[in-house]
C-alpha cells in the first residue's frame, strides 16, 4: 500500500511558531535578567566599584582628604623597595603552608580513617567535632586561641604537666614561634572544612573499586595512593582553593591574635594594607598593596583551577 505524503507546514505558519518561539525564549532571558538585577547592582556597588576604585588610587599619593597627586607606579616600586612590605607577602606565603597544605594533607588522612573506619552515629559525631570551628566567629577562635597561648595560659600548663616547662613561653609573642602559632590557629579552623568536603567526595566513590584492591592484596595506604587521592582530585582543588584565599587574604585570625606583632614578625598584607590606610592615612600605597594582593591571590588559585579542570576531562 502507498504512503500518503503530508504536505510541509505552511512557511508563513512555520515563520509565526519561530518568532513565537523568540518572543517566549526573550520574556524569560528578561524575566531571568531581572531577578538576577538586585544580586549585580550590589555585586557591582560593593565589589566592582570599590575594586576599580582602589586601582584608581594605586597610582596616586592621598591621605584620604586633600588633593591627590599622581606618581603613577612609584607606590608599587615601594612596596618592593620597603622590607616590612616586602615580607607581608613572604609571611603570607608562609601561612600557606599551615593555612592550606597541612589541613589538606591531615584532612585527606583523617577523611579516609573515617569512611573506613568510623561508620555510623560515630562517624557522624566525628564530622560534627571537627567541622565545630567552621561555625565559630574567627574572632572569637583567635580570643580563645591567644589565651590559651598565653604564657600561663593552658597549653603551657600542659608542657610543665610533662616536665617540658622549660620549653614553655608566650607563643604569640615570640619572634620565632608567633607565626607557626597563628598557623596552628589556622589548621584548627580549617582541618573541620578540608575532612567534610573530602570526606563528602569519598562516599560518591565506587566501592567496588577498594573491594577489587582488597581482594588483590592491597594495603590501606596503596588504596589511599592510588585510588582516593586520584579520584578526589576535584575535592582537593576546592579544599586548595578555599585555603590558600584563606592564607593569603588572612586577617582577622592574625589581628586578633597578635595584630601583626611582635615586630613585623607576623604581619600579613591585610593587617599592613589596614595599617597604612587607616593609621598611617598612606590611601596610595595600601591600594597598590591590596592590588598585588588581588594579583597574587589570582595567580596562585587559576594554576590550581586548571589542573582541577583537566583532571576531571
């Protein structure tokens, strides 16, 4: 039997049902564009303004109330030329390796015994202690903290309690051991963020996967190595990501705790950009370092985009 072929659709109806399409596929971009217009407006008066504002005033010398003058890029050359500038960053670059290297490491090590181990209303109660320091006030850690590194403060009652009192000193206030101090401070924070997130990753894991390595004799740590550190890649360039900004953006933690002191010994860019904006009235100079800032925050975070974005093609 023949088939009966159906005529194409008129082009005048066929024009009318695509500028239909249009019209409804406009009203919603519009619709969408709309509720996003609150969210922007406040993006862009509380983020980009204040941004291109404080490029505007990196290449002027002001005090914050008379005239500014152009100098173009002579405050950046003093940022390099001052070595208490200069070592804010080395600092910063420093609370890296406590802020954001070691809460990765001991949360991918503390995550695994968890999944592996702490099953069920224990490994609950588990992420519940550590992540506890996420939901407490930085300011309020950073009161606590400094207590308890006080020179009579609890952890030094701890050392004498195990004949250790010689080593025992005002931790916050010593020139060598302020900044790993501050550190400590910053892994305690951050360990709680790093074990969820990872800890989050490793469930969606196949489990047949460590069933197959266990069958093949394999020990826990050659499971660690080859599968769930591979596979939480993603994981783990968040928990970098979040860190090193952390680190290197870091300021309440280190105000509060030693505001910087003793010395420059742990003065960060966010304390000296506050110091010579607001004490010193250098509005010029505390631009150019808050720009450098912004530049060094994004070249070290893209690399680690990027390697996270090609592990996961």
């Amino acid at each position: 039997m023949a088939s009966i072929a159906t005529p194409d659709k008129h082009p005048i109806a066929l024009a009318n049902s695509r500028w239909a399409r249009f019209k409804r596929v406009r009203r919603e971009t519009l619709a969408g564009w709309l509720f996003a217009l609150p969210a922007l407006l406040m993006y862009a008066a509380f983020v980009l303004v204040p941004l291109l504002l404080t490029i505007v005033y990196s290449f002027y010398r002001w005090n914050g109330i008379g005239p500014m003058s152009w100098v173009g890029l002579k405050n950046y050359v003093t940022i390099f030329q001052v070595p208490d500038l200069l070592g804010t960053i080395f600092n910063a670059f420093w609370l890296v390796l406590w802020f954001s290297l070691i809460p990765v490491g001991l949360g991918l090590i503390v995550s695994s015994v968890i999944h592996r181990v702490a099953t069920g209303r224990f490994g609950e109660i588990a992420r519940t202690v550590l992540f506890l320091p996420q939901v407490i006030p930085l300011v309020a850690a950073g009161i606590i903290w400094g207590w308890l590194l006080a020179l009579p403060g609890l952890i030094n009652q701890m050392i004498k309690a195990i004949g250790l009192g010689a080593i025992t000193r005002a931790w916050l206030g010593d020139f060598d051991w302020a900044l790993p101090s501050v550190g400590l401070i910053g892994i305690w924070v951050l360990l709680g963020f790093c074990t969820v997130l990872l800890l989050t990753g490793m469930t969606r894991v196949d489990q047949a996967l460590y069933e197959s390595a266990r069958i093949d004799g394999a020990s826990w740590l050659t499971e660690f190595v080859a599968i769930t550190v591979p596979l939480l890649r993603h994981e783990i360039g968040v928990c970098l990501t979040v860190t090193v900004t952390a680190a290197l953006a870091a300021f309440d933690i280190v105000y509060v705790s030693t505001a910087g002191g003793p010395g420059n010994s742990t003065a960060v860019p966010g304390i000296q950009i506050y110091i010579l904006a607001f004490t010193q009235r250098a509005i010029g100079l505390a631009s150019a370092l808050a720009v450098m800032l912004m530049i060094l925050v994004v070249v070290v975070i893209l690399p680690i985009q990027r390697l996270t974005r090609e592990s996961r093609q």
